[in-house]
C-alpha cells in the first residue's frame, strides 16, 4: 500500500480492500499487506482456504512473486483492480506500458463486473414495519442465528421455490428507540411478511400477515441457551403476534403459526427490529415516498407535505410505523403504506447508483447485517450469497405485494382484531402454496413446437357444450370434486362429472377428446388455462347417457379450483394488491 497516498492504516476506505478474483470473476477482501485490519471482517476460511487461502494470498501480496520477474502492487495501489496473479509455470508479467498491458480496456471490463457482483451482493430483506434490509456476503460475522429446529430446512435449494418469513419486532433496542413499540415487550412480531419467490424465478409474493389476526397459536419445541429444548404449549384465539416473545417463544414458533394459518410451510426465517429502518434509508441515500395528502402526525412525529417527499433515518421509521394518518386509522393501513415503501426500496435497492457503488455496497451491508437474525439453515455466507443471487433474478413488476383477506372479528363489539376471511383467503394460500404467480408471466409453455400449440387455435364451443369427466390422477384428495364444482358453478360447465380417481398418478394434468371434440376441448383448454402438451388427440369415453365424453385427469401440477394451470391470468378473488415496480402515494 502507498502511504502517502493512502495516509494512516486506520483511515483505509474498505470499499478500497475489494478486488477482483480472476478465478472466479467476483470481488474478494484483501487485507493490506502492512497487516492493518480491515473494517470490514471476511468470510469464513473454507477447507481450501487453510491449506492456500487468504494466509498464502497475504504473503503473496506482501511480497514479490516467487517466480515473477516483476513485484506486484498492493491492492489499491496504482489501479482500481489488480491484474490476475500468473499461475505456475506461466512466463513473466510484461512490465507497466508495454504492448498487451490496456489499462483503459480492462478498466471497463472490471467496472462492468462490479456492476454484476454488486447485483449478486445485495438483496432486500423486507423486514421490521416494512423496512428492508441488505446483505453483502462477506459479513456474515454481524449476522445473529437462531437454531429453529425442524420448524425450518437446514439448507437452502437454488432449484426450487422458497418461502421466507421475514419479521420485524416491536422490541425496543438501540438508541433513540423509547418512543416505539411496547414499553418493556418481549420483541412480539410487529409486522410479518411471508415472502415467497418461485420455482423459476419470475416472480414472488409478499403476503402481509396482520398482526392483529387472532390465531391458534400451535406446541412449539424452542431451543434453550443450553442446548436443550423445552416444548411450550400452545394457545388459542390469540393475536398473532405472540407467536414471537411471548412464553419465551422463538421465530420457529411464528413459522409454525404461519403453516398452522395459511397451510403453507415456511423454509426460512430473517427478523430485525426498528433501528434497521433508520440505518439502512441512511446508508441508500433515502427512500422516496409519496403522500396524497400532507401529513403531520402527532403520535409518530411524521411531518410531510402532500406529494413526493425523500425520507431516511428517523423520519423513515417515523413513516413506517405511522397510521393515525392514514386511511381508517388501523394496522390494516398502516400495511398498505408500508408495501409502498418497500417498493419504493426495491427499486431504490436495485438502481445502478446503489449498486455501482462499493463503498456504499459496504456501509449498506454493515448498517442491515448487524440489526439481522437469521434461521441456521441460511446463516452461512455461502448460503446467504445463494439466496441473494436467486432473489436477483426476479423482475419488480412481477413482486407483488398483498394482505392476507381478513374481517373483523365478529366475537367484538368493539372491534380491535379481525379472522381470516374464509371466502377469499382460502384461495391465495393454496396459489401461494402451488407456486402460482399472481402477476401475467411468460410460462415455458408458451415455447412448445408450432405442432403442439396449434390445437388451441381454433374455433371454441359454448361452456355449456363442453362435455367432461373429471378423475384424480395426483392432485390432493377432494380436487376433481372441487373442480367439478367450480366449473359447473364459475365457469358454465354443466356437463361436467366426477368420474373418481384414475388408475395411475401421473406428474401433469392431462385432457384427451376425440377429433371432433377439439372444439369443446379448446374452450374448456381456454377456462383452466391448460397448454398444448396437456391436450391428448385421442378417443372420447361413453357416459351414463350415452353420450361421448372427454377426460380430464387432474396431476400433481394441478394448482387448485379455479386456479389456471398456466398462471398467464389467475382466477384470483377480491384482493387488493399491488407490484414493486409502480408508485403509489399513501392516502
């Protein structure tokens, strides 16, 4: 390292620490060659790290190369990147400006890089009142895990769906905090956000989960300090969020709660409390947010005029938690307007300014990593790096944001918590649950041979006309019923039966019909959303009547009543919901 040019040890800038691995095309932290530490901790030594890592890296970048004719410079030194140090055997480095040394060229090459770690390197964490948290792999050392047993995975799949619990609590921690939460609470789950991102990656959900709602909170096996586990017994009609803090419960026991509510499993868990708000709208610059009207709220401090206002820090979680000022006043507002500011995070999170920007990149992971809790199953760097690069890849208009559909509590006079509203929620669970987008998406489907895709071009008969039994050949028990139903009732198909179940499980949902058939077969491919693939040219059956009949067998990709098989529109019931890419300004 240059002294002069870089003053004292102390005053190292840690986004200056980062350079490029030619091995694997990402940013690694170097430590400087004097033995100055960092700012920033690195990540944890792997097996081949102890045998040539990061000790055998050190020296190297102390001192010259063995067999280089040339010494190389310290990071930081004289270039942005550091050129790939030569393997073995490979001739010496040509010096500084001769021919084959493009200073300018690779300049561009290591900038475009950035731009990708950066992606890889962070992703928002929606968390404590509808903030959001970042990750940067390298420090995990700030990370605080909780081991939730089998009320979790104890790893992460890159190749299937996910589902990730992420909670803020109502615990009064850190400075300047007094005046939120409950006076002397626990750490109760304040705001709960079951995120689910699909199977390929094209969209998720974010299903906002009141804490008001009362539940039946299920036995619940908790680690203790000492290793042991004490099983702490359930309770019933309760708010949901004593599913955390309350009786010495942990996140496992909110994850459980969610499986015992929605009928979903939760994979994973992440939790912070208030001071990861203010901290992290700090470290991104601030969050733009948009009022219909002008605010000044005595209870939460919030003082904003009407339109497009930038807030972080205090005011940031002054906003987050306000909600005497908007709509009729409740907690079911309030998470209106915090699905507002997350979006605008998400898009704030994934701009080229933040994520251009390593020293911002650094200060960012530091100010979110040391507010977060995360289930043993993702606590390790490499697990958490996985996660992050999966979260990438979804696009912001396909996040949508939505509450679980409630009414209010009948048992109340007053009325101070609401029930699941069993006509509307039933059904975003089980879309959530068969990983059903609630966004239009391009499906795979829509790539099949020209062949196969024409036999839903055509002519289409009434609803009325189509003609068809239904069997049971892998969806859950009691679907081809189900189905049967909402087809006879939703959709005007009333020739319609309930043949059983057929004599084999098979993995997709198929219809065969007869040539002359194919337009009934259209009409009903056309009502459930089946592709191409999924209509079998065959042979009609003959019903009780005598009359023929087509075949629909429901598989195990079957996705629910009403449900379309290809998610390019869903039959989705009346819920308000919303998507990461659009602005909305809170009323």
């Amino acid at each position: 390292m240059d002294a002069q040019g870089r003053g004292r040890a102390d005053d190292i800038d840690p986004a200056d620490q980062w350079v490029l691995n030619p091995n694997t095309g990402e940013y690694e932290l170097r430590l400087s060659p004097s033995g100055a530490q960092s700012a920033v901790p690195g990540p944890r030594r792997s097996a081949a790290d102890r045998v040539g890592g990061p000790e055998q890296a050190r020296a190297r970048t102390a001192a010259p190369d063995r067999e280089s004719s040339s010494p190389q410079k310290a990071p930081g030194a004289g270039s942005d990147v550091p050129g790939p140090r030569r393997r073995r055997g490979a001739p010496p480095e040509e010096p500084a400006n001769r021919r084959g040394r493009r200073p300018v060229k690779k300049k561009s090459k290591a900038k475009k890089i950035l731009v990708w770690t950066g992606g890889t390197m962070a992703f928002v964490l929606i968390g404590v009142a509808g903030a959001g948290y970042l990750y940067l792999k390298h420090l995990e050392g700030n990370v605080t895990t909780t081991d939730v047993g089998s009320a979790g995975k104890s790893g992460f799949s890159k190749d299937e769906a996910f589902n990730i619990l992420i909670i803020g609590t109502d615990k009064r921690t850190g400075k300047g905090n007094e005046g939120y939460g409950d006076k002397g609470s626990v750490g109760h789950a304040d705001t709960n956000i079951l995120l689910h991102v699909s199977k390929d990656r094209t969209n998720a959900t974010a299903l906002s989960i009141p804490r008001d709602l009362i539940v039946d909170v299920p036995d619940c096996p908790t680690k203790q300090p000492d290793g042991s586990e004490k099983n702490i017994p359930g309770t019933q009609n309760q708010r949901f969020n004593t599913s955390l803090g309350q009786y010495g419960r942990d996140a496992g026991c909110t994850m459980r709660t969610v499986k015992e509510v929605t009928g979903i499993t939760v994979d994973h868990f992440m939790m912070a409390d208030f001071n990861a708000v203010k901290t992290l709208t700090t470290a991104v610059g601030g969050v733009e947010v948009c009022l219909a009207k002008a605010v000044d709220d005595k209870e939460s401090k919030l003082k904003l005029p009407a339109g497009e206002s930038v807030v972080e820090g205090e005011q940031a979680l002054a906003f987050v938690r306000t909600r005497h000022s908007f709509g009729n006043q409740g907690d079911l507002d309030r998470i209106k307007v915090q699905q507002q500011f997350l979006s605008s995070l998400m898009r704030k999170m994934s701009s080229s300014d933040t994520l251009t920007s390593p020293t911002k990149l650094v200060g960012l992971a530091e100010a979110a990593t040391k507010a977060l809790t995360v289930d043993t199953g993702i606590g390790k760097v490499s697990t958490l790096k996985d996660v992050a690069l999966q979260l990438k890849k979804v696009p912001t208009k396909n996040i949508t944001f939505l509450t679980v559909p409630v009414i209010d509590n009948p048992a109340e006079k007053v009325k101070a918590t609401v029930v699941v509203d069993q006509t509307r929620a039933p059904q975003v669970f089980q879309m959530i649950a068969n990983d059903t987008s609630f966004t239009e998406v391009t499906q795979q489907a829509a790539k099949e041979k020209a062949a196969v895709a024409a036999r839903l071009k055509g002519t289409k008969s009434a609803a009325s006309d189509v003609r068809v039994r239904i069997l049971n050949g892998g969806a859950p028990a009691g679907s081809a019923q189900e189905q049967l139903t909402w087809l006879q009732t939703e959709a005007d198909v009333s020739k319609s039966e309930n043949a059983g179940n057929a004599g084999a499980v098979q993995a997709t949902t198929t219809l065969e019909y007869a040539p002359a058939q194919a337009d009934q077969a259209r009409r009903l491919a056309d009502i459930m959303g089946l592709s191409g693939a999924a209509m079998k040219p065959g042979k009609s059956v003959t019903n009780a009547q005598g009359l023929p009949t087509m075949t629909l067998i429901l598989g195990k990709d079957f996705k629910g009543a009403g449900v379309k098989m290809n998610s390019s529109t869903v039959a989705t019931p009346d819920v308000e919901k919303s998507t990461a890419d659009k602005v909305q300004c809170a009323k």
